[in-house]
C-alpha cells in the first residue's frame, strides 16, 4: 500500500512531457467517491465480485431524487451493474447509517452506496470503473442532472489464499459475501473516518446430521454443534495480539453494554505477510499464541466459543490490512481447498430461525458435493475443510 502510495507521489511529482490537456469543469451537484477501491474476488459461484461503497454528498439546495446508479467499466463505457430506484432505497444509506436506507439525498446531506458488482469470470477484468448518476433536483424549477463521478482503480493483487480455519464438515458460511448487511455493511465511524474491517469476515457456525446449529439448551454454549472445535492457523505468521481471559457470553441474546474493545472477546490478530487475519470469539483459557509467536499454517491456536459480542458460538473470521480488527481496511482472500456439500437458499432469516429456535436449517445439498480451489465460499455456503 505504501509503495503503492510512493509510486503516485513520484508519477505526480514527474508528469509526463505530453501532458493531456485538463478536463473542462463540469458542475456535478452530487459528489461522490470511493471509500476504498475496490479488490476482485472469485466467489464459489463462479463469478468474480466487487464489494466496496460509494461516499456521496448532495451539494445542491435540493433534494436529489435518484432515478438510476450506474457502475461502468470506464474504459468501454459497458454498465456492469444498473440499480433503479426500488434497490438504490435499499443500499444508499444516510450518513452511512445502517436502518437509514432512502433513495432521496437531502440538501446538503451525505450517504453511502453500498455496492455489489457480479461479473462472469470469463470476461476480462475490468481496471477501472466509473459511477453514472441519474437523478432530479427538487427545485422550484426541478432540474434533471445526468453526471459521471467516482473513477476508481480495481486493486489488481489477487486476493490472499487462506488454509483451512477449521476441519470437519457442516460449517456454515454465516454473514458472508456479498449482499448480506450485518458484515458487509459494518461501517463504523472511527477516528475521523468510516472504516469497514468486516467487509468480507464470515460468521462460521456448524451444523449436525439433522441440519441442526444446537440441540438442547439454547443458552449454554455447550449445545452449539461448533462450540470447542478447534481453531487452526490459515497461514504461516506471527501472532500481532491475542486475549484469552474474556468469559463467554450466555447465547440467545447479544450482551448488553459491552465495551467497544471487548467486541472480539477472546482473539487473535496474525500477521501473514502484510495482511491480517482476525480470529474472533474464542473460548476463554483456548488462545494458545501470544503477541510474537510464530504460527505455521495448520497449528491449532484456540477454540471456538462465545465470548464479545456474539449471541451463538462461532468462529468470526477477516481479512484486513492493518493489524487493528476495527481501524483496518477489510479485504478479500480465498480458501486453497474446501467443498461445499450444500447451500441455504433461504437466506440469512432461515439462518437466524435456526439459531433462535433450534430447527434444522433449510439447506439444499449439492449433489455430488462440490470442491473448489482457491475461490471465496459465497454466503450460507455449507463447507467441509480437510488438511
Ligand atoms: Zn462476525
């Protein structure tokens, strides 16, 4: 990212001799821009996603009613995605505040446009992308503005491949990518900007034969399917961080009142070579590394519990590029080996129902199962991990 940052510095610091000439000034009422370029992942459907949001402020008087918002390959000017008004109120969200969904920006109001592009793998990636606004301006004379803003590069790193965090079958990829909120549109307001850590973590839990996430008594962790498994390194590294004495929470409700610092519980932060995984969660007295251990890909580390902020015993895992769980920039990664061996299509409700009462989740096996290399696990994607 620095030597990304250097490069820049330096090409701005020696423009080329042919200069192109400047672009005309355009009045655009709305601005906007990227939070965070974007970084292509292949998903375990088979097609390669974009995730990231779009900053917008309404500079105008007005009220700015969107019509459409456009993602375009800025190149050939080919729209990638088309959203209309109905799915605009559902991803535009003001002040970047999750429940404040509008497809209207008032007078000098912001938001922030959470976006999901889905491309066939065989198409040629595309380097850059633009953002093509439709809207009206609520004036006394209403004025119909058509701009293009928000040129943004695709990252081109390919995404970090990660081993297997845990083994056995029936893991479900809970709060996954990519269109699911409680992760992907975790933005947090912090030190003086919004930051999305959690943009591609996965909640994993763990069904029984019976598609089951516990059976018994649904407040003690120990009736989870997943409670104890035994947490591995997804990679060689070297622990950042780690906390170990946090007491598990009683499932079946968030805690109330717990301190931002305590939301992880019981973690781990590894540092794999410039990128960090976070392990949340852990069951107290589990966390067998400390800050400066060196882990090698395979190591059991910890095991899963219920401690922070959870309400079930699972395994929270991300990507980001910072050692800080929250203050971090949230990327994607790959797992070098799984299978799916079936796929809620119920969503994440069904998800929750499970989890409420204890019914068996609503799951459609695939059949024969499937093994991937190297691609995301998609949400509610039911996986099997082997060494
Ligand atoms: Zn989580």
């Amino acid at each position: 990212m620095k030597f990304v940052l250097f490069l820049a510095l330096l090409v701005a610091a020696f423009p080329a001799a042919a200069q192109s000439p400047p672009p005309d000034p355009v009045l655009t009422p709305v601005v906007a821009d990227t939070l965070y370029p974007p970084q292509a992942v292949q998903g375990s459907d088979g097609k390669v996603h974009l995730v990231y949001e779009l900053g917008l402020a309404n500079a105008s008087p007005a009220v700015a009613e969107f019509s459409k918002i456009e993602v375009l390959d800025a190149r050939t000017q080919t729209p990638l995605l088309t959203l209309e008004r109905e799915e605009i109120a559902k991803r535009l969200s003001i002040g970047g505040r999750r429940g404040a969904e509008s497809a209207d920006l008032g007078a000098g109001q912001i938001a922030v446009m959470f976006l999901h592009v889905a491309l066939d793998a065989e198409r040629p990636p595309t380097p850059l992308l633009v953002h093509r606004l439709t809207l009206r301006l609520l004036l006394a004379n209403p004025i119909d503005v058509v701009e293009t803003v928000a040129e943004t590069d695709v990252e081109r790193a390919p995404p970090v491949v990660l081993g297997a965090p845990l083994i056995g079958k029936g893991y479900v990829a809970a709060d996954g990518c990519c269109d699911t909120v409680r992760h992907v549109r975790a933005l947090l307001p912090l030190n003086g900007r919004f930051t999305l850590a959690q943009r591609f973590a996965i909640d994993w839990e763990q069904v029984d034969d019976e598609n089951r996430l516990f059976k018994g008594d649904r407040h003690v962790p120990e009736s989870y399917v997943i409670y104890g498994r035994e947490v591995l390194a997804v990679a060689d590294g070297t622990v950042i961080a780690s906390r170990n004495d946090l007491p598990e929470q009683i499932p079946g409700a968030l805690p109330v009142n717990l301190p931002i610092g305590e939301a992880d519980g019981n973690f781990i932060v590894l540092d794999i070579g410039g990128v960090y995984v976070l392990y949340a969660h852990l069951q107290p007295g589990s966390v067998l590394v400390a800050a400066g251990a060196q882990v090698k890909r395979g190591d059991i580390i910890g095991k899963v519990g219920n401690t922070g902020n959870s309400q079930a015993p699972h395994l929270h895992l991300h990507v980001m590029d910072g050692p800080s769980p929250l203050l971090s920039n949230g990327i994607p990664y790959v797992f070098e080996s799984f299978t799916i061996t079936a796929i809620d299509h119920a969503g994440t409700a069904d998800l929750d129902a499970a989890e409420a009462t204890g019914k068996p989740m609503e799951l459609t096996p695939l059949v024969p199962p499937q093994h991937f290399q190297n691609v995301l696990p998609l949400d509610l994607s039911i996986v099997e991990f082997s060494r």
